[in-house]
C-alpha cells in the first residue's frame, strides 16, 4: 500500500509495516531485534530501527521476502509527524476489536486511500497488462 497505510506501532525511521500485513511472521523471523508483533490484532511492526550492518541485512532480507510487500524501506522519505495516517481506531473497530490508537497526525479514513489505491492499481495494471501477458505466453 503506502506510508498512509502504516501501522501505528511503528517507530519512525527508514522500516515501518504497512496494512497489508497477512501475520505469515517472516519478517519478524527475520529481524526479531527490529520488527514485533502486536498480538491484539496479527500485525507486525517496526519496534526499533536497525542500528548494526546485521540488523539492516535482517531487516532487509524480511522487506525483500514479504509477500505482501507490507515490510517497506521508504519511511526516511517521509514527514511522520506531519503525514496523515488511516484512521486504525475506526478500520479495526469494524472487525469487533475494541482499540484506541492515539495518533498525533492527522488521520483520513480508510476508504479515502483505498479509493486512491484502487485507482492507482487499475492504472497500474493498464500499463502492464501487455507485458505480464507477454511474460507469462512468450517467456
């Protein structure tokens, strides 16, 4: 998704988890001094940046192997505490979950970004529905 779609857990820096999240734990297999999960709703989220060479090689090996890409390495790019952020609190409230994140950013609601998701993928895949197709029959 995007840095919209993080999770509020995250601390700030390069790494953050974003909504697309499955729970599959890899990246916390493989950055357990960087990445946690928070057992209330089965979502990972970077609890410590990395501060060695090893722990940026763990992180990374967990960015490159998600298969949600919900590990993501761009958030040195952005504002946290100006960007707004999904509003977390009504998004889970809506599974049955009693939860209340304080957020100090501005927050829009879900289905705002979701919208602007949709459209961005739709584009997307215009784009690269010739080459998937030629991928795919033409090797």
């Amino acid at each position: 998704m995007n840095f919209t779609h993080r999770y509020p857990l995250n601390v700030a820096g390069k790494f953050y988890v974003d909504d697309q999240c499955t729970d599959c734990d890899l990246c916390r297999e493989c950055a357990p001094q960087n990445i946690r999960r928070d057992d209330r709703y089965g979502q990972s989220y970077v609890f410590k940046q990395p501060e060695s060479e090893e722990e940026v090689a763990a992180i990374m090996e967990g960015v490159e192997g998600c298969p949600t890409e919900a590990v993501r390495n761009d958030g040195d790019l952005h504002d946290w505490n100006q960007e707004p952020i999904i509003d977390w609190n009504e998004r889970l409230r809506r599974y049955g979950y009693d939860v209340d994140f304080e957020i100090a950013v501005p927050v829009v609601p879900f289905e705002d970004t979701a919208e602007e998701e949709r459209i961005a993928m739709s584009k997307w895949m215009g784009e690269n529905k010739k080459a998937w197709w030629k991928r795919l029959f033409h090797g």
